[in-house]
C-alpha cells in the first residue's frame, strides 16, 4: 500500500453517513411508532490514530456486503473501534464505533454505529 510514509500523507479522514431508525412500540402489535433521521459527518486522523494506537489488534474478521474483511480495532477517544479492511485493496471499507449517547436516545445504552 506504500508503507508508513504513505500512511502519515493522509492527513484525514471524512466520514459522512445518514441514518433512519423505526422504533417499535413495546406492545403486542410492535408497529413502528418513531422515525427518526440523522446525518453525521465527522473527519478524523483515523488512520494515524489506529497506528499509533498502543491497543491495537486483529478481531475476527465480518462479513460486508457478502465479502469476509479483516477487522482491526482499537480504542480512539473512550470509543472501541473496528476499522474493517477491504480484502482486495487492502483499504478501509467501513468504521464501525461503540459509544453510549447522551441525548433523547441514551436510555438504549451501548449503540453501535457503521459507516
């Protein structure tokens, strides 16, 4: 992929995603009784901060879009992050993150984010 000095020239990384959520009631009928949309768009040293990270590793590798990647993860800012690597060119495909949010939704606990 051309190494560390290739590495270190990407300087960020944007991430830009929308989301759409059905929440279902907690009733016998469990019909969708929220939707909520949500845009993100974050930009990160994701790279730089995977390979400086002292707890970096290999995790069991996912399936995306019918194809097994590699998953690297590690902790970046309190959040567990797993960064799953495109077997063919070896480049990142999606950015998964755990965080617990502190907004409407924070009763959910623990939610899991991709991109």
């Amino acid at each position: 992929m051309g190494g560390r000095e290739r590495l270190e020239a990407v300087k960020s990384l944007r991430l830009e995603g929308a989301q759409h959520t059905l929440l279902a009631e907690q009733s016998y009928r469990q019909e969708p009784f929220i939707t909520a949309y949500a845009r993100t768009r974050e930009e990160i040293e994701l790279l730089l901060a995977a390979s400086n990270a002292p707890d970096l590793h290999f995790e069991a590798p996912q399936r995306v879009r019918g194809t097994l990647h590699p998953v690297l993860a590690f902790n970046w800012q309190g959040r567990a992050v797993h960064l799953l690597i495109n077997p063919f060119n070896h480049l990142p495909d999606a950015v998964e993150s755990v965080a617990v949010f502190y907004d409407h939704w924070w009763q959910w606990g623990r939610c899991c984010a991709s991109i």
